[in-house]
C-alpha cells in the first residue's frame, strides 16, 4: 500500500511517496497545494515520478498533516441513514435532518482550514462547554483543482453532539474548534483503491487501554455518492489548492457516550489507512495546531 504524504526530514518539509517503509521524494513539488493545484492526470505523473527518487526510512522522517497553504478540508453531513436517524435523536429541530438526507442538494460545510488539522499521533479534543462530544470516522476525498478525485484519506469529524442538537445553527461550534478535525497523513491515490463504494470503515475507542466503543460501517451504505458530494461543493467556487472533502459518517455512539480526555480513538477505511488520536486538553490541540501556523505568504 503507498500514499502520498508531506514529511519534515532535515529540518526541509518535502512531499513524497512512502511504501515499503520508506519515503521518496515527488520531484519538482514544493507543497501539497501546489500538487493538488492542477489536474489528476499532472499530479498523478508527479507522483509515479518519485520512483526514481532516492528512499529515506520512514522512522528518520516525521508525517506531517497530508494538507497545507490554501487547501481547505470540507465535511458533509447526514450521509448514512444511521446519522440522520442520530441527529433527529439528539436535536431539538427534528425535521431538517430528515428531510436533507432525502433532498437533492446535500449538507456541506467547512471544516478546517490546512493549519488546524491534526494527523496521526496527535492530539484531538472536547470542547469544556460540550457534554456530548464523539468521533464521527469518515472517508474523506482529496480533491484537485479541477474537481477530480486524486485520492483518498481517513478523516474523525470531531463533534460536540450536544451543541447542534439545542439549535442547527450552532453547527460551526459543534464542528470547528482546536482538535476537532483530525486525518491521517498518507493520502491513497484513488487509482490505487478498488472501489471507493464498498469500503469497512471501523472506528475503536479505548478507555485505560479497555474498548469503551466500536463500531463498523460500509461506504455502500452512504446515501450519496462521492462524485454527488464533489460537484456539489465546486458548483459555486473554486479551490486553486484542491480540498478534503470528508464524506459523512454511518457510526454514531448512542447519546450516553461521550469521549473523555485520555481516550484513545482509532479509525481504519480499508484499502485507505488507519488514523489514531489520543484526545487530549483542548490546549494540547491548540499547541499542536499553533506549530503549523504560517509565517510567510501561504499559496
């Protein structure tokens, strides 16, 4: 299994493929905004030209976050049956989640700019003013320029449940804060995965090294189709540096659950990759988020 990734080695963030336990560099390409900046047929030639590149370890190198500059990470709601059925349990207006799971146009909204987002190893959080607070595991498309599909990569849609239950348009405080969204840092390229339709997606939790939580869906299961969910989302802007888009979540906890610092969360999307967090203070994510802060002009 390979995935494109971005990696610090030397001190020099670089972009490259890792496979075999070993990270080679694309060559010619500085950021992965700047990959996912033209069309799949470009960067899918940038990447297969790291083959001739030479091989470092991957234990030499740390995986960074799979985004950077102006890529934007999307998330859709409401796509499994099993989401609209918790959303109209937990909230207080039950009838706008029933009836977008059957419209035409679907939920979408912004979920983290590239700084925010955390990878692998890295803190995620509870807001202190949430009660209700679950991993949401996901399969999150990786999109280019031109609106197709280069790969693949597992996505925990944070959410503090309770908050968008009391109104709908408290969403963005449900959704975006320190720590609530975290991917893993190998991206799949889509060419690589057999069929994006039909893939087990499996979320864990553990509570003092006890499983607290698990539960396990199928992409076949999703309501709308990845390609429905990308044209929705470049129908009326455009995205210079690609975008993430996470594509809803089919394993929701029941209301008495709720994640707690010191959890552990692992999400697997076969064929794609697995993604561990450890959830932290919301501090912690803060901390984690400010290393990532751009400090000269962002492309």
């Amino acid at each position: 299994m390979t995935h494109v990734v971005r990696y610090e080695s030397g001190g020099v963030v670089l972009v490259g493929v890792l496979g075999d336990g070993a990270v080679r560099p694309v060559p010619g390409v500085g950021s992965m905004a700047e990959l996912l900046g033209g069309d799949l047929a470009g960067a899918r030639s940038a990447v297969e030209a790291a083959a001739g590149e030479p091989a470092v370890p991957v234990g030499e190198v740390r995986l960074l976050p799979p985004v950077d500059g102006l890529t934007e990470v999307w998330a859709s709601g409401v796509t499994y049956e099993r989401s609209m059925d918790a959303r109209v349990e937990e909230s207080q207006v039950q009838d706008v989640y029933s009836r977008v799971y059957a419209a035409d146009r679907p939920e979408l909204f912004l979920k983290s700019v590239a700084w925010r987002v955390v990878t692998d190893g890295e803190p995620i959080a509870v807001r202190p003013d949430s009660a209700v607070t679950v991993p949401e595991p996901e399969l999150a498309a990786v999109v280019t320029a031109t609106a197709e599909v280069f790969g693949y990569t597992v996505c925990d849609d944070v959410s503090s449940r309770d908050i968008e239950g009391e109104n709908p348009l408290y969403l963005p405080q449900a959704k975006i804060y320190a720590g609530s969204c975290a991917l893993a840092p190998g991206i799949r390229p889509a060419w690589e995965v057999p069929d994006a339709s039909a893939l087990t997606i499996d979320v864990r939790v553990t509570r003092a090294g006890a499983p607290v939580f698990a539960g396990s869906t199928s992409t076949a299961r999703m309501h709308r189709s990845v390609a429905d969910l990308v044209s929705h989302l470049v129908a009326a802007q455009d995205f210079p540096a690609g975008a993430v888009l996470s594509t809803g979540t089919g394993i929701v906890p029941d209301l008495d659950f709720t994640l707690l610092e010191g959890d552990e969360v692992q999400v697997t999307v076969e064929h794609v990759g697995i993604l561990t967090n450890p959830v932290g203070t919301l501090e912690a994510a803060r901390t984690a988020a400010a290393r990532r802060v751009p400090s000269g002009p962002v492309r």
